[in-house]
C-alpha cells in the first residue's frame, strides 16, 4: 500500500467514523427528548385524601412533595367510579360503555376487540422503542387480564412494599432506552374489608382470610384492642363529615342497585354508628399513609437515579371511596367522593411548580394516553374521546377545552359542569338528580323538581343526551 492509499483509506474510516458518532449523536438526542414515564396509580383514593389538599386527619408527604413539582388538578374525575371499567378507559382511552361493561362483574362478558388491545398504551409504547414496564394490581376485562398481551412486561404482582421496592430498584437500573413504567398499588382500597367484615361478623361469621382483610384487621386493631373504642375515636378519628346523612331525596336507585345488590353496603349504611363510621374514616387516613410511604421509595429512586430531568411522572388513582358521605363507604355511586380523584403531573424544568388547577375538567381515563403519547412523540389512534394534558400542564394558551364532563356507572351517568352536576339513574323514584354544587358541594339537596332550575335541568340533560350519541353509549341510550 503506498502513501497515497493509506492516506485515503484513513480518511474513508475516519469519515465512516464520523458519520456513526453523528448518526449516534442524532439518535441520542433524539431519545433523550422522549421522556420516561412514570406512572402512579392508588386503588380508590378520592381526591381529598391528600394533605396537600388541606386535608389535616393525614399526611401523605410523598404526595405533597410530587405536587409541590408540578400540578395539581382539582376537578379531575374516573370515567366509572370502580376498578375494572375504570382501568380499562386507562388503558385505552375509551369509556367503558365502548366494550358493554358498567360494573366489575361485566368482565366476563365485555366486547374488548382485537384493535382494543393493539392500540392500548403499553402496545403503543412497545412498539414505539419504550421499554414498557408493570407493576402491582391489574384488574381488567378478562379478555385484557393478561398483562403481557397489553405490551408490557411483568415486574412484580405484588401491590404493596414489593411493588414499591421492585419499582425502585427498576428505576436505578441501566436503561438503554426510555421507559414507561405503571405501577398499581392497591391501598388504600383494603379499606373495604372494613364494612364486609363487620357484616360478615354480625352473621355469625369472621373476617375474610386474604391479604386485604388482614392488613385492614391489623390497622384497625388498636383501636379495637383499646378496650375503650369511643373513647379512641373521640381522641384520634375525623369527625363525620357535614354531608354524612342520607338525603330525604335521593334517587332510589342508589338503594335498589347500588347498596342493596351489595347486602354488607346496606348494612352499614343502616346499622353502622356514628363511632364506626369515625372508625372507618381514620383507618381509610391511614392506608392512604400507608401507600404514600411506598410511593415515596419511587420518587426517591428517580431522584437517586439522577432522572428527575426526563422523567414524567403521573399521579392518580382509579376511583374514590365514599368515605362515610351520605352513609356509605366503597365506590360505585355518582357522588363526589367516589366519582372525584387526586391527579398531578411532574416534569421538571418542563411542567411548572407548585400549580393548582381548579377549573379545567380532567378525566384520567379519557386524558392519559394521549398525554403520554404527545410527549413520546407517537401518534395516538385517531377518533379518541379525549385530549392531551401537555399544553395545559406546561401553561400555554389552550383553546376549546371541555366545558363539561361525562362519568359512567353501573345504573347511570353523570354530566359535570362549571356549577352544576347532573346524574341519570335508569330505574327508581327520583331518577334525575340535579345539585349545585357551589352552594351545595356535599350533594344534599336535589333540585330537579325545583322550577326555578327547569332550564339548567334541560340543557344538562341535552349535554348527556349529545354525549351518549357521539360517544355510541348503547346502554345509556336505553333510558336517556
């Protein structure tokens, strides 16, 4: 080889070299505007149970802290207030009327399709080079239970400490590609074993063997163990919140469908005391606690990581729990607490501090997939219900955002506007119910029969009407 060959060959090697570092270059850059995404996911925690919201019965600093990073949504809603449809819309971004499932035990039954599952979030991200993650609870349509099939690959099916540790121990790993990782966690949802137990118990029987009834037997047992339970909850439980009583009319639907088909919802409901109902509402306090400690080792582990600055992290939880309001504890119904959930976003340097939205309408299950798709930079499937949060979080102008929500249920459906809320039951005396919830946010009195709303009462029920059109809500459609 002479001279002049060396000289060219070093140069094309060189140049070859070049070319690699600068494709390298263009592709790192190109991942590192995709951001990971962390995803934080509660089982019916209703909006109020953090103590950023001025709540002073707990403390969730966890919580606080990720809000103190970003914002903090007010009005922001499930699109049914129970597990299974509520985490299916969270998957998919569609209602759960779209598959025919209005409550958990439709499961079986719901119409999920082939095109469901492939443009489902963790098959979107999969496929778009993220490395899709999860954790914890699942609880979806049967045809959907499997995890996998849904993109993503399995970490832990624990819900609890080994959720949270696994978690962590993901995040400050070696990650060749950006991530998304969803992790479920089921507090404060032991909080049901409460009610079922207590009936279970005055049927001569005892409380049910798994790991939900124990860990709630195990909060619950100081006071019990006090010998002096009344003398416990005067000290240390939250007093009965001002909405506590039954209203004279409420739609008799809730009693017929929603706490008659659940005999233990009934029961409470009538024979509870006012030092059970106290008792439930601060062991509900603390496994709300108890899931903020667990979610406090991720946001930890994003921080230790050093990924704080591509990380988007999302918080809610999938519905409510009733929290004693209007005598009932669990989900299921249209009242605040159960329909009403915690949402906030973090992104640092790109989402601003410390922000608390109280007047634009949110639904987590509606919202969420395309949020994350605009900031991954994929396209989201088209004709989807809902919006990307992006430009709203990072405070840019936005045009046209809803003026109005839509929430589903077993028996009903709920429209939600700037004052005014208005739920559709389909059987029963007093089906509609019409509450202003400026001057009446605890949902006590119902003025549908009231003249003086005759027009508020209309256009409501045009709002749900128009919805339950686009939207093709076959069952709605019956008795709208």
């Amino acid at each position: 080889m002479n001279r002049r060959e060396f000289i060219n060959r070093i140069g094309t090697s060189t140049a070859g070299l070049i070319l690699a570092k600068s494709t390298w270059a263009q592709n790192n850059a190109r991942e590192a505007k995709r951001p990971n995404i962390l995803f934080i996911m509660t089982d019916q925690q209703s909006a109020g149970m953090m103590s950023c919201t001025g709540n002073k019965w707990l403390r969730t600093p966890a919580m606080d802290r990720l809000a103190a990073s970003g914002i903090r949504f007010e009005r922001a809603y499930a699109c049914n207030p129970v597990c299974v449809p509520s985490r299916f819309s969270l998957q998919t971004a569609l209602m759960p009327s779209a598959i025919g499932m209005g409550r958990n035990e439709d499961s079986a039954q719901s119409r999920v399709t082939d095109a469901m599952i492939h443009n489902s979030l963790g098959n979107l991200f999969k496929n778009a080079g993220y490395d899709t993650v999860y954790g914890g609870k699942v609880h979806l349509p049967k045809r959907m239970n499997d995890i996998q099939a849904l993109g993503y690959r399995m970490l832990t099916n624990d819900s609890r400490r080994e959720l949270a540790d696994k978690c962590a121990e993901f995040i400050k790993g070696e990650h060749s590609k950006p991530f998304i990782l969803f992790a479920s966690f089921i507090n404060p949802h032991d909080i049901c074993y409460m009610a079922i137990n207590d009936f279970n118990r005055s049927n001569g029987g005892s409380a049910a063997e798994n790991i939900d009834s124990r860990t709630c037997e195990a909060v619950l047992e100081p006071a019990r163990k006090s010998g002096k339970v009344e003398a416990f909850v005067a000290e240390h439980c939250p007093p009965l919140p001002e909405n506590h009583e039954i209203p004279s009319d409420e739609p008799e639907c809730i009693t017929t469908k929603y706490t008659q088909d659940c005999p233990f919802r009934e029961w409470a409901r009538r024979n509870w005391t006012e030092t059970q109902w106290r008792l439930h509402r601060w062991a509900y306090c603390r496994l709300t606690e108890m899931v903020d400690a667990e979610i406090g080792k991720l946001l930890d582990a994003v921080e230790q990581a050093g990924l704080l600055d591509n990380t988007l992290i999302v918080f809610t939880s999938d519905h409510g729990d009733m929290d004693s309001a209007h005598k009932l504890e669990h989900k299921s119904v249209l009242y605040e607490e159960a329909v009403c959930i915690p949402f906030i976003m973090s992104y640092k340097n790109i989402i601003p501090k410390g922000r608390i939205d109280g007047s634009h309408f949110v639904s987590n299950g509606l919202d969420l997939l395309p949020t994350f798709c605009d900031y991954a930079n994929i396209k989201a499937p088209q004709g989807l219900p809902g919006r990307s949060l992006r430009p709203l979080v990072e405070g840019k102008s936005v045009s046209n955002w809803r003026d109005h929500i839509i929430v589903e249920s077993q028996n009903g459906r709920m429209v939600r506007t700037d004052r005014y809320k208005y739920c559709l039951y389909d059987s029963g005396r007093n089906p509609e119910q019409l509450t202003d919830l400026k001057n009446d946010p605890g949902e006590m009195r119902n003025l549908a029969s009231n003249p003086a709303h005759k027009a508020t009462l209309k256009e409501h029920r045009r709002l749900l009407k128009e919805w339950t059109s686009n939207i093709g809500d076959t069952i709605a459609a019956k008795y709208v």
